[in-house]
C-alpha cells in the first residue's frame, strides 16, 4: 500500500509541482513574467487559439460523426453492426501521426495522389484540397478522436429505458421529435464527455500538428513548447506554457459539469424496457454507406495509401512498374535505429502496461476494499493525468528530474515514468471497475475458512479481477508503443522508440521507407492485440468501455 502511494505522488503530484514551481522561477528570484509573456505575446497567442480551433472543430465533427453511427447501432435495424463497430475501434486504435503521414501522401497540394488525379486526369482544380491548412488538420484528427463519442454515447444509448420513448410516440411525438425531446437529452452526459474527450485529445496530440500544420504556418500550443527546447532551452516558458494546456483541461470540464448539473438525466423506475429497432426502410442503406464513407477515410484510404508508399520504388512514378520490398530491407536490416527503437517499443509498452495496472489493482484496492483515511483522494490524483497531453507530462519530468542527483534524461527509464504517469487513469479505473463487480462476500468467506490475505487476493481477488485487469493492461499498451507527444522530449539514440523513429524518418524526407516502418508499426500493434486477446480472453471492445469509464463519470 506504501509503496503504490508513494509511486502516485513520484508519477503524479511531484513532476506537476516542479513543472508550476518552474513556471514561476526566474533569475532573480519568483516571477509571473513567464505566463505574462506567454498570455502577452502573439508567438504563444497565435498557437493558443490554433490549439482552441482545432479543440472545437474536432470536438464538433466528433459528436457530429460518432453520435449518428452510435444511434444507428444501437437503435436501427442498420446492415453491418458488427462492422460500423470494428470501424470505431480501428480508428481508435490508429496512431494519429501515421494518419497524418498517409493523409500527406494523399493531399499534398503539389504530389498528392488524388490532388494529382483531380488536378490532371479529371481537369477539376477546384475538387483540390491543401491537407496543409486547418481543414486538414480536422481531417487527420477526426477519425482518431470521433470513436470516443460513438464508445460512450452507444452504451448510453443502450441503457436507456425505452419506455420512456415509447411514451412519446403513443402521445403522438415522431421519431424525429424523440430522438431530439428524450433520447438526446437522457444521453447528454455521454456526448458531452464524449465531445470533451475529443477536445482534450485534439490538442494534445503533437505528431499531426508537426506534420501537418507546420508546412502549413499553423503553430499549435504541443509544435511551439517542442520549440522552445531548441538550445538554449526556454524551460520556464515552456513550463507556463503547458500549465495552460493544464488550464483549459480543467475549464473545458467545469463547464462540461456546469452545463449537466442544471438538469437531471436520472430515469426512475425499475428494469427498463429494451428499445424497439427503428425500421428505416431504404434509409438504413444510405446510413450505412455514410458509415462506410467513414470506414474509407478513417481507415480504407489512409492505409491503402501507406502501403502502396511502402512498396514503391519512388512515389506517384509508374507505381506498378516499381513495386518493390527494399523499403521493408532498409528499416528492418540496414537502417540500424529500426531494431533497437522496436525493442524499446515493446519493453517500454509492457513494462508501463504491466506497472500501471499493479499501481491500479493496489489503489483500486486501498479504495474500496480498506478504511484508510483519505483513500478518496488518491482516485482523484489518479485522474489528473487524465487531462495531460504527453508533451506537458514531459516537461513536468524534465524540469522534476533535472533538478534531481539522479541522471534520467534520455534513458528508458524517464520514458517509462512519462508512459506510466500519463496513463496511470486508465489502471485505476479498469481495477475500480473489475473491483466493484466483485462480492466482498467472496473474500470475506475465504478469510472466514482461514486463509491469509496474501492467499484470498492471490486465490479469489486476482482471478476475478482478472479480466477487468487484462482489459486495464491492454488499454494501456496500446498508446504506450504508438506514444510520440511524450517521447519527443525525452528520447536519446539509445532509448529512441518506434513512433520517434518513423517522425524522424519523416523529417529527413524519406517517405517510402517512413511508410514501410509506418506499416510494421501497425503490424507490431495488431499482432500483439491477437495474442493478448487469445492469452487474455479480452475484448477491445470491451476494454474501450472502460478506457473513458472515468471521464464519463
């Protein structure tokens, strides 16, 4: 119990005190003159209201995506259920840099393979888009964020009591004026937290705001903290600049629960009713081919278009008279970073996954299972990172531990503390969660017959919770090898992971063997999700319920 509290406060509470005690530091002494610069500037003012646009326009078509696809799942007699739901969670199991990559190859304005075909095939020059612009940064961020709106708003819509509905319509209300009347207001905590984890995500994500809005001149708040470690590093700058993003995480909350706590979203009664499939005759087609419309650009193109990179000679010359595999030979045998940057992937992935999930049983434990004073509050500074991009979690580390005697920067160990941190949320709740499910009967039974506490978790507690656990370690592992806003800050050559790998190949210009490592990235991702579901038994599905199970609540 000590040492999973003490692991909180060194994961947690002590980088974000040394992150707002950096923020303040100056020459002489204590000072605001870096939030006053950075609150005063246009160099930070412009990437402040990039961040919000983005934040809100990708909130908007999240909620404007998801919440359809969710109600047609879960209240129409639509084709291909089990296919719009694969569709969400590929989408959010994509790596958003690598959408952006694919999306480059796709719309640039000078070589982008349909922008070439609209440009001189088919004479239409105004059918052409700049990926390089606002618009398109919405575009690449979309599809990774509109899975959390359609995760949380189809288990609301489920859950509803149908009756409630089925009132209105005897009463003489039409579909159209339900869905808008009751449904949507019943679920209105799911969209809004839904729409809010869209929001945070969107501007937190650093590798589709380097790569398309810096060609474009559009600087965001993650592109302008990276720059400020340029030599000499502006650390304190940098520091007040990320206790903004702090900042707007915690406003864009308020008013979420500002909003909700004015009306009750509580429905009365016993076992509700289950819905009624809504028959929508010919219109269930073309709502499924606005779904399939998303499947093509959220996954169908972006990854036909890697791939075709990936085994091309060189890009939009003759495609199928290059076809070659000697972009796979390079990064996987003679590119030397390839090998060790998948090595440290994978261990850093494990290791986080395995870490957070121990801290989260232990905390989850403590919470609900012991009388210790002030176990409340270690689920609330669980959360915290929960609204922490990973670029702030990395200054926070920097400032925290080159402060320290320890030398951290640049190892996997520094990196392993970022990935723990950030994701320790998702540990906490998925152990709450598979903790709550579980009788304490049960445990209290096996200390009756004499066994230890050692041996009831070890027997009873464990592999009940191991499911919920299982879902927890997966949830985590995930974001862990595909994590490129943290890892950015903290790499060196010997601790260089997958995601920085393909960033840095992106950047130096190689773009057919950036699409072939982009290509083993997703491969990696897919397969270890295989074998974790055959060895685990978990569904993603399922373990995407829990992902936002905090948030929602």
């Amino acid at each position: 119990m000590g040492a999973a509290i003490l692991a909180l406060f060194v994961l947690v509470l002590l980088p974000l005190c040394s992150l707002l005690l950096g923020s303040i530091r100056g020459e002489g002494g204590v000072t605001i003159g870096h939030f006053v610069e950075a609150l005063s500037s246009r160099l930070y003012l412009k990437p402040l209201y990039n961040s919000l646009i983005l934040g809100v326009l990708t909130g908007l078509f999240s909620v404007l995506i998801g919440l359809p696809m969710a109600w047609a799942v879960s209240r129409t007699n639509i084709p291909g259920r089990r296919f719009i739901r694969m569709t969400a969670t590929l989408s959010y199991l994509s790596p958003p840099f690598l959408l952006a990559i694919a999306y480059v190859n796709l719309l640039s304005p000078n070589s982008g393979l349909i922008n070439v075909f609209l440009r001189d095939v088919l004479d239409a020059d105004w059918l052409t888009f700049n990926i390089f612009s606002m618009a398109g940064l919405v575009l690449v961020t979309v599809p990774h964020t509109f899975p959390y709106v359609f995760l949380l708003a189809s288990s609301a819509l489920q859950s509803v009591d149908a009756s409630y509905e089925e009132a209105a319509e005897i009463l003489g209300a039409g579909k159209v004026r339900t869905a808008l009347l009751i449904t949507a207001p019943l679920v209105a905590p799911a969209i809004l937290s839904g729409a809010l984890l869209a929001f945070v995500n969107a501007i937190a994500l650093f590798g589709s705001q380097a790569i398309v809005g810096l060609p474009g001149r559009i600087v965001t708040l993650p592109t302008r903290i990276y720059a400020l470690f340029d030599y000499p590093p502006e650390y304190g700058l940098a520091s007040a600049l990320s206790l903004l993003f702090v900042a707007i995480t915690v406003v864009a909350l308020y008013l979420q629960r500002s909003f909700l706590a004015r009306r009750s979203y509580v429905t009365l009664g016993g076992k509700g009713s289950r819905p009624q499939l809504v028959d929508l005759g010919w219109a269930r087609w073309v709502l499924f081919g606005v779904c399939f419309i998303v499947f093509l650009v959220a996954i169908a193109a972006p990854y036909a278009a890697l791939l075709a990179v990936s085994v091309s000679k060189s890009w939009g010359l003759d495609f199928w008279k290059s076809l070659t595999l000697a972009n796979y030979r390079f990064v996987l045998f003679q590119y030397d970073v390839t090998q060790r940057a998948i090595l440290n992937s994978l261990l850093l992935a494990v290791l986080a996954a395995t870490l957070v999930v121990g801290i989260g049983a232990v905390i989850g434990w403590i919470e609900l299972r012991t009388k210790v004073p002030g176990r409340r509050y270690l689920d609330y500074v669980a959360l915290i990172p929960m609204g922490l991009p990973g670029i702030v979690m990395a200054v926070a580390l920097i400032q925290f531990w080159l402060a320290m005697p320890i030398v951290l920067y640049g190892t996997l160990t520094i990196l392993l503390l970022a990935y723990a941190g950030r994701y320790i949320p998702l540990g906490v709740r998925a152990a709450n969660t598979a903790l709550r499910q579980i009788d304490s009967s049960l445990e209290e039974s096996a200390r009756i017959l004499g066994a230890r506490w050692s041996t009831t978790m070890r027997e009873v507690t464990l592999p009940l919770m191991r499911p919920g656990l299982f879902a927890g370690w997966l949830l985590v592992f995930v974001p862990s090898i595909q994590e490129l806003s943290a890892s950015i800050l903290l790499f060196s050559s010997s601790s260089i992971t997958l995601a920085v790998a393909v960033y840095n190949l992106y950047e130096t210009g190689y773009i057919e063997p950036v699409a072939a490592l982009a290509i083993i990235n997703v491969l990696i991702i897919g397969a270890v999700i295989w074998r974790a579901n055959k060895v685990g038994g978990a569904e993603i599905g399922r373990a995407g319920g829990a992902r936002h199970e905090g948030v929602a609540s």
